[in-house]
C-alpha cells in the first residue's frame, strides 16, 4: 500500500455522494456492474484523485473517463 506524505482530506458524507455518482455513471457509460472487479479499481482511482485534490465532479469524471493515473 502507497503511503501518502500530506494530511488527507476526510471522505464526508457529500464527497462520497460525488464519488458514488461520478463511478454509477462511468459504470453506465462503461455497461460495466458496480460490482464487478474494473468499478473497483475505478473507485480506488477516484478516492486518490479526491485525496490528490481534485474536488470538482465534472473533473473527477474526466479523469476516470480518459484513464488518467497518478
């Protein structure tokens, strides 16, 4: 597991709300399940581009949509 070297922003109620919409709708985009192995790795992707600093919804779908990594 990578460790990271700044104080991470909590994951709040509201930021997870963004997270889960932005990675239903690339599953939808993607006719991929929530469930499946590839959401996963999504998710994880999303969560270090929130802790990166990305807060913008439409940023954070962007990223995932182009599979930009850290």
């Amino acid at each position: 597991m990578a460790l990271t070297d700044w104080p991470r922003e909590p994951l709040t109620a509201e930021t997870m709300l963004i997270l889960d919409r932005v990675l239903r709708d690339w599953c939808v985009q993607e006719d991929c399940e929530i469930e499946s192995e590839m959401a996963t790795l999504t998710a994880k992707s999303l969560v270090d581009w929130f802790e990166f600093g990305v807060r913008d919804e439409g940023e954070l779908a962007r990223v995932i949509r182009d599979q930009i990594s850290l």
